[in-house]
C-alpha cells in the first residue's frame, strides 16, 4: 500500500493505492474540509489505507510512505513529542495489532508517484476524477474520535462473563465441568461496581481485561510513551505491577511482540546450528594423498632434474611400533647418511626390499578395507555429537524471513545498527538450508542465502 499527502493553497488531501499480490489496485482519496497540517494528513491517509485493508480482511499489509517523520515514528526512531502525532501514533500502533504482518517503509517521492498525485488533485478539487477512484470527505479527524476510547470500552462477551454472572446471579454455564471450573476459579475474583478484579498474593488487586484491552495494554508497555522493548514475560510483569491481569497474558504478550518491528530489526543473531552435519565419506581410504612433481632442477647424478612430492597426514596419537609395517617406519633419507652410512643404509639390500613391498602390496587391500571402517565409525560418532545441538530452521515458498545485516552490509553497522534487515521472500528452496530470496517489491536477490 502507498499512502502520501498533500497540503496546499486550496485544502489538504491524502492519496491511498492499495495493491494486491496478484496486482489489482484499488485508489482511493481523501479531501479534508477542516484544517490539518501535511503530517496529519500523512497519518490520515495511512490510518485509512489500513482501515481499508482491514476491511479486505488483508493479513500482510506493507506500507510504503515518503514521510520520514511517520515512518521513523513508528519505528521508533523519531519520537512523538506533539501531543497530536502521538495520538496518531498510538492509533496506527493499536490499528497495526489486527494485521499478522505490518511494516512501514520510507520510500522516495519517485516510487510513490501515484499516491502523490492522488493527494495534490484531492488537494485542489475532486469534481474530474474517474468512477473508479473513490472520494471520501473527512469531517473529523480521527484523534478526535471515539475510536481510542472505546477500545478500552467493555466488551459484552470475553472470558470474564461467566464468572461476573456467577458473582452478581448465581448462574453457572451449562455442563458440569464447566460449572465446577467456574466455582473453583470464583473465590479469586472480587466484583466492585461493575467491575471485576482478580485478588493478588504479592499486592492490591488486579484489574481484569478483556482482549481488546489487553492488546492495548501491551503496546503501551512493550513499545509506547516508557518503551522496554523486553521479552513477554517481562512484559507481563510489568503489567501485572501496573495493576492488571487476563489469563493468557504470557501467551498474548508473546503474539504482539513477535510482531514488533524493532525487536526483529534488534534481536541479537543466535549461534544456535541450524542445520545437521553432512559427513563427506572418501571413494576410498588413502585417496586424499597428494602429489606433486617439482622441477625441472639442474640435472643431477643419474640424470635426474625433477622432485616427487608426496605428502600425507599423520595422527597425533602415539603410533606402535610394532603394528606398523615398514613401510611407513621407514623415514626419509637426509644428504647426511650418504657422506656418512648409518646401519640402515649400509644393510640396505635392494632387491629384498623390491620383494618384500611386493608382499605388502598382496596386503594392502585389507588394511584399506579396515580403515575405511575405521573413518566410517569415527564420522559417525562426529555427527551425531554435532547433531545433538541443531535447532532445525526452515522456511517455505513465499515466506517473509530477515536477513542478517552483517552479511549484507545494506544498514549503518554502527554499535547501535540493527543487526537485521528486510525483510524478505522466499522464492526458492534449495537443499541443505539454501533459499531464493526476493524483496517486497519482486527484486531477486542475486546471491542465494543459508538459513
């Protein structure tokens, strides 16, 4: 959704381009016939483009705006001091909860040119635009509403009906187990005109909420005027010392700060394994032994002017002697035993030792069967002690994922810099964690990332 607008000489204006993933648009604008600043109209457009999707019963909604000031409000990177704009704020942040996705993105005023339009023509006059785009008058503004207060309003039906019945009539609901639930559960709970408080072990008494309350209650806890910006269950303490309580307060807190924006950007990136070890197993032991031939050098005595290399690796462990055959006992001959004969060199017997390799040559195949079991063994045990600290992680077709800012470098990377950034689609999924990713507005990303 692009939303902008506009402030000018004959009136203020508001432009709303709301598109769909199979790429309908829908354009809607807003003439405002009281006085409004251009902030306030850029937040009278977004708040509604977002009633609007609302109403299209929209999940995901991405908002692309070219207002730095609400983009960076609701971030919270800009703070509201204007007690108007953190009214709007607060609407768009209350507003934001029904959505399971909601970003807001600032963009330039050259990738929002529709919406800009929009809000400059409603601007001046809205008597030539087409049958398609629809016009709305705005007569109040939507601070001086009574949308904020009735969402702290009592609902007629929540979780606390039944025992509010049971503690003003008597009456039980229908079935046995409920009915004994409820007797159980009621002695907790006190009713003071009309209002129902849960008795506490640490203070006062709690003032019990309803869903829609609740929600509002945790945004202004998690992310309003004193922001913590904490984990659910210090939120729902903090809520509790605050005077409140609903049953499902962890669970609930949870959901709406899974969804938070800025806890994504700023979550601190887990070094948890993600994925299992995939051990490469050699064709055939003793395969890896490399060879090179170095030269040519000057030519020696026998004629010879170039070097073989053959280079291997060793175990650490202590090796016997007496299981090892001779011919990896044997070490390399040093210039120094050619001027001056050791006994191995002096009893050396070319011919037998000719014979002797020849023999072990009959052998050799066992000992490479033997240690191929050896290396199979050993990698299996490898594996399974780094499988045992795998967190799996995956995603599928079509799902939004962030992207560590360390490896993009797309953000500042300064101390306080998100440590993520996105997010992104997934338009592909490769083996072993691998995936395809695409930004919102259907840019593939070039390299493929692991989860």
């Amino acid at each position: 959704m692009h939303t902008d607008g506009a402030f000018g000489p004959e009136g203020t204006g508001a432009g709303i381009v709301l598109k769909s993933p199979e790429g309908e648009e829908y354009t809607f604008a807003l003439h405002f016939s009281i006085p409004v600043t251009n902030n306030e109209a850029e937040y009278e457009a977004l708040l509604s483009g977002m009633r609007v999707a609302k109403y299209f019963e929209v999940k995901e909604l991405s908002v692309y705006v070219d207002s730095h000031l609400v983009a960076n409000q609701f971030s919270g990177i800009f703070e509201a001091h204007d007690e108007s704009m953190q009214k709007y704020l607060n609407l768009v942040q209350e507003l934001a909860v029904d959505f399971d996705l909601f970003q807001i993105t600032q963009v330039s005023r050259t990738l929002n040119k529709k919406a800009d339009v929009l809000s400059k023509l409603a601007a001046l006059t809205f008597s030539h635009f087409k049958k398609e785009i629809w016009v709305e008058e705005v007569k109040v503004k939507s601070i001086e509403t009574d949308g904020v207060s009735a969402a702290v309003e009592e609902e007629e039906q929540s979780w606390m009906t039944p025992i509010v019945e049971f503690l003003n009539k008597g009456t039980l609901p229908i079935g046995s187990i409920e009915a004994r639930k409820i007797k159980m559960k009621a002695p907790m709970y006190l009713l003071d005109k009309g209002i129902l408080y849960r008795k506490s072990f640490l203070g006062p008494h709690l003032r019990c909420l309803n869903p829609t309350q609740a929600k509002l209650i945790i945004r202004e806890v998690h992310e309003g005027m004193c922001a913590l910006h904490s984990r659910h269950k210090t939120v729902a303490s903090k809520i509790m010392r605050l005077g409140y309580y609903w049953p499902s307060m962890y669970r609930d807190a949870a959901k709406v700060i899974r969804k938070c924006q800025s806890c994504q950007l700023h979550t601190p990136v887990s070094k948890a394994l993600r994925q299992p070890m995939i051990p490469v197993a050699s064709p055939w032991p003793f395969c890896k032994w490399a060879i090179d031939i170095v030269g040519p050098f000057p030519v020696g005595p026998g004629g010879v002017k170039f070097l073989l290399l053959v280079s291997r690796t060793k175990h650490k462990a202590n090796i016997d002697i007496s299981r090892t055959p001779p011919g990896e006992r044997s070490e390399a001959v040093i210039p120094a035993e050619i001027n001056v004969p050791t006994m191995r060199i002096a009893s050396f017997d070319e011919s037998s030792n000719s014979e002797e390799l020849r023999e072990n040559l009959n052998l050799v195949e066992e000992r490479m069967e033997m240690a191929a079991i050896k290396e199979a063994i050993n990698k299996q045990r490898i594996t399974s002690y780094y499988n045992k600290s795998v967190q799996p992680l995956s995603f599928q077709l079509d799902d939004l994922m962030w992207q560590k800012n360390d490896a993009s470098r797309s953000e500042d990377m300064g101390k306080l810099g998100p440590k993520w950034e996105g997010p992104y689609k997934v338009i592909g999924v490769h083996d072993i964690g691998a995936y395809r990713l695409a930004s919102l507005d259907g840019k593939t990303i070039k390299c493929t990332w692991h989860a």
